[in-house]
RNA sequence: CGGGAGGUAGUUCAGCCCGGUAGAAUACCUGGUUUGGGACCAGGGGGUCGCAGGUUCGAAUCCUGUCCUCCCGACCA
C-alpha cells in the first residue's frame, strides 16, 4: 500500500490527520469523538508521561487516584466551574440494563435503576479532590498537599479532532492545597515553569508563558497561567495552563484549617494540567509532507536500523555488525530498533521510518561493511552522510542532541518570525489574514472589546506574556488607551 | 448543533442515477527471483456492501430511521 500524506499546502487538517493515522498514532473509534491511542502513539505519550512524571516528583508532588465519578450535588458546589462546564458533561442516570422484551438479544435501560443522584463524568476533578481534601485538612500542619493524579477526563465537546480535541482524553491534573496565598501563587507559577521546561527542552516546542485575561480564565480560577505555543498554520495552540484558585473551592467545599495561633482561615489551592493534545500540537509543529518528525528525547524508537543485503551469507554478516552497534547504542540508553522483516524492501522501509518521524535511519549493506561504515539519515533535515563503524555509537548520541536543538531552532526560528506588532485595526487583520501567526496589539483591557475583537476578528487574547513590557498606546479597536500590548492570535 | 461530503475486501476506491451471480488496485498467504529510495512473476485466500427497518419475486442500488467519520461554521478554560 502507498501510504499517499496530503500536502500542508493542498489541505492543511487533511495533512494532519494523515499524520496520525498513517504515522500510526491513533485511530478512530465507533464511539463518537473518541479516539483509540494506538501502541506508538501511547508509547510516546508514555514517554512525555515519565518525564513529566518524574519533574512533579523533583519538585515534591505525589501521585494518587481519584474517582471517575462526581456526584452532581459535589459538581454544583463552585458554582463558576459548575457552569463552566456543564454543557459539555456527560451523566450516569442508571445502573442497570435489562433484556428488551419486545426485541430478542437486545438490551434497554431499566427504568427501575435509575439513580437517586446523577454522576457527572468527571471533567476535571476539583469538585471530588476538594470534597475529599475537606477531610485530610485540619491544621496548618496537614499543609501544603502536593498531589497529582493520571486520569482521563471527558468533555462532550460539539466537534472533535484527533489529539486536539477529544471528548475523552488522557491527561494529568494536579490538585495543590497551601496555607498562604503566597505560596499558591509561587506553587501556580512553579507548575507554568515546569510546563514550559518540558515543552522546550524535550518536546522541542518553543512557548510564551503568560496569563489568561478574565474571559479566557478557568472557571472556577483566580488567575489561570499558561503556555502558548505556534504551530506551523500560523495558528496558535495552547499547551498547558496552571491555575490559581484562590479560596474559591476551599469556599464552596468548606475547607478551613487552623494557623499557628489556632486562627481559622480557608486553604488555598491550585491545579493545573497537560494533555494528550500536547501530542497533537507535536505533530502539527515539527512534522513536513514526508511524515512526522518526532524529537528525538521523547521519540518511541530514536534509530532505525536497515539491512541492505544480497543472500544469507551477507544478510549474516549484517546482523553481526549490527548486532554489536545495538550493543554499544543500548549502552547509551538509546531506543533502537532493527528491521530486518524480509517482507519490505529497503526503499519501502526508508518511507515508512520517515512517515513515523524516527529521528535517525541506520542503513548498512555489504558496500558499507567493506568500508567499515554505516549511511546515517537525519529525519529532521533528510541529510544523509557516511560515518565510520568505529566511534559511530558515540556520533549517534550527538546526532540526537543536534537533531533535538535543530528541532527547537528551527520552530523557534518560525515562532519568533510570526510574533508580529500591529498599531491599527487594518493592519491587524492584515497580519491575522495574510501572514497568521500572533500579533501584538494594544487592547483597552475590557472583556467587552474582546469580545468584539474575537466575533470579528476571530482572534483571542492568547496571553499577557509575564514581565510584559509597559508601554503607552492605545487600543486597535476602540482607540481608548492601553498601558501594554497583549498577544492575540487564531487558536485551536 | 447548522451547512456540505462520505461509509462497499486490511487500505484507497469503482459499481448506485436505470434493482437481477459484488469488482479493481494495493495489502495479505504460498512458491520462486529479488533487495543502496515505496520490487517482479505465477498461484491463492479474503467483503452479512456502517447498522436497523421498509418496498419488491429479488436491494450495495429505491424509501425511512439511526450510528460513525471528514470539511466549513457555531461551540470550546
């Protein structure tokens, strides 16, 4: 089978979702919205996971688990994350079906288990964990809880996209209870960095770290922070948010402990949370029309190693040589892979390798033996060079880094590039229009004006970079005066 | 949720208008020749035509309903 990718140029979301199914990252399912993570897609978010995981635990945090389920009398309780979220809920009204009676080997739900209170499927969890945190919480001593849980959540969202948006998807969401104000913030913003670190350094992804305006706030949060990331539509993605909740579930689930002068005060709290959309934001970043283009850090298989041979004499003398490169690659804790299926022909598996964005090929034949070398391919820039058998391990794990910084140059090279000051309302969609990306403007600083920006525009306040510059200037749509410029961008 | 397109072999699609024994390419299996950018020859297996009803002697094809997917829009922290 070719496995034909639709051009960038020709259909852009064709493109994309040609990736992921052809690239092997995920399938559609028969259950509306919901994707199926195939093994590769899941073994790179398996990837991100443990290295996500292991940063939360660096930076003191806990793992646990909380139920799927949320009472809808809990779910009502904050009521601004309440509303927030109800239209995209999904309910459990019965526990029980029964054989229909009218049609054999069919099921229907019995009226007679329907529940005393519905559940809400969790959307996010700070309803449970908070009800739950209520009991953990006496003292100023019990504080701060650090806890961070796997789970997936589910948001019935109107219209889906592979990784982007499902309406059940894998994420991991921190829940953080603190004594002081201070420290919640300081907690908030320590999250952001550790968001920011990782997309950087081992997704390859350049981001602004900034703070959403009111409109754009988690529902239920104080100030919600966040990272924004560019991708190569020109359009903007945003990557993680960290969340400031003040006191407001501590509130709304009477949370209360006592200081050290046996003061009572209501706890302070966080969350914040990444997702398998990270994976989709990967993907449309980095990838070109040959096929994903995956970092080498976080890469399910980092080299792809290809016999080339005439035989089974020299087809053995191959799986020597390469059997002693595995050796030495292992020993430098880099994931390697050998085909050697007889069922595929060299040319055939150069395609595949580069559709699903390993980072490095390895092609060996007899040619190559005789000359004590190896063909190594680089998949970020397709360059191919001839490197000595001797001290090759060693040249791979400096092909990586070099493919790793080259991945984030290059987007970054873009992302800065498409970073764009707009002065007037004409030139302001010019730059959305034309040449996309973000554009820094002066915004009065009213949720009205955004409001009548994004309905005619279709741009949103992306972020309010943190340290943002000061300046005097005055709003691109109303003309009244604005103390700094703010991000706007088309997003996803 | 509104508009448009679609669902037939593992995959991409033809067949449908005008009802009458389900096709092609590719993938797969066997054998052989091959192997430095998506190999070739010969033989072979594989589909309740998304699902459920209806019309009909007969339905992939006509009708009704329903589910799923894609694109555009609305919605979306």
């Amino acid at each position: 089978m070719s496995k034909e990718i639709t051009s960038r140029q020709q259909d852009y979301s064709q493109w994309y979702n040609d990736l992921i199914l052809k690239g092997g990252l995920a399938d559609y399912s028969a259950v509306r919205g919901c994707m199926v993570i195939k093994p590769y897609g899941f073994a790179l978010w398996e990837n991100m996971r443990d290295v996500l995981d292991k940063m939360f635990k660096d930076t003191g945090h806990v793992n646990a688990y909380f139920p799927l389920f949320v009472p809808k009398s809990l779910f009502e309780a904050e009521e601004t994350n309440a509303e927030g979220f109800a239209k995209e809920c999904a309910i459990v009204t019965h526990y029980r079906l029964k054989a229909d009676p009218n049609i054999k080997g069919k099921l229907i739900v019995d009226p007679e288990a329907k529940l005393e209170e519905e559940l809400v499927v969790r959307p996010t969890s700070e309803a449970i964990i908070w009800n739950t945190y209520k009991g953990w919480i006496q003292s100023y001593r019990d504080l701060p809880i650090l806890v961070n849980q796997w789970a997936n959540v589910v948001r019935w969202e109107m219209r889906t996209r592979l990784f982007l948006r499902t309406a059940e998807f894998l994420w991991q969401e921190g829940h953080t209870a603190h004594a002081t104000k201070e420290e919640a913030i300081i907690e908030t913003e320590k999250m952001l960095d550790v968001y920011a670190d990782f997309v950087e350094n081992w997704m390859a992804l350049p981001v602004i770290k900034g703070i959403k305006t009111p409109n754009e706030r988690f529902a239920g949060a104080d100030e919600t922070y966040c990272i924004e990331a560019l991708m190569q539509d020109g359009k903007a993605l945003q990557a993680g948010t960290s969340h400031f909740l003040g006191q407001n579930f501590a509130k709304a689930f009477d949370v209360k402990f006592s200081d050290m002068h046996n003061k009572l005060d209501y706890v302070w709290a966080t969350s914040w949370g990444v997702s398998t959309r990270l994976i989709g934001g990967l993907v449309m970043a980095h990838s070109d029309d040959d096929g994903l283009i995956l970092p080498p850090k976080i890469a399910p298989t980092q080299v792809v190693i290809v016999p080339i041979y005439k035989g089974e004499t020299e087809k053995n003398l191959i799986d020597e040589k390469v059997n002693s490169i595995i050796q030495q690659l292992k020993q430098l804790n880099i994931r390697v892979k050998y085909d050697d299926s007889d069922n595929a022909r060299p040319g055939w598996k150069f395609a595949e390798y580069e559709m699903k964005g390993v980072p490095i090929r390895i092609a060996i034949g007899a040619r190559d033996l005789a000359n004590n070398v190896a063909e190594i391919a680089r998949r970020d820039t397709k360059e191919k060079t001839s490197v000595s058998l001797d001290g090759l391990s060693n040249h791979i794990q400096n092909l990586l880094q070099t493919i790793q910084q080259n991945m984030f140059d290059k987007a970054k090279a873009y992302r800065d590039e498409h970073i764009t000051n707009a002065n007037t309302w004409d030139e302001f969609l010019q730059i959305l229009d034309n040449k996309t990306g973000f554009v820094n403007a002066h915004w009065d600083g009213t949720p009205e004006t955004e409001e009548k920006i994004k309905e005619l525009a279709k741009a949103t306040i992306r972020c309010i970079p943190l340290n943002n510059k000061q300046e005097e200037g005055i709003c691109i749509l109303t003309g009244k005066p604005s103390k700094q410029r703010v991000l706007f961008a088309r997003a996803y």
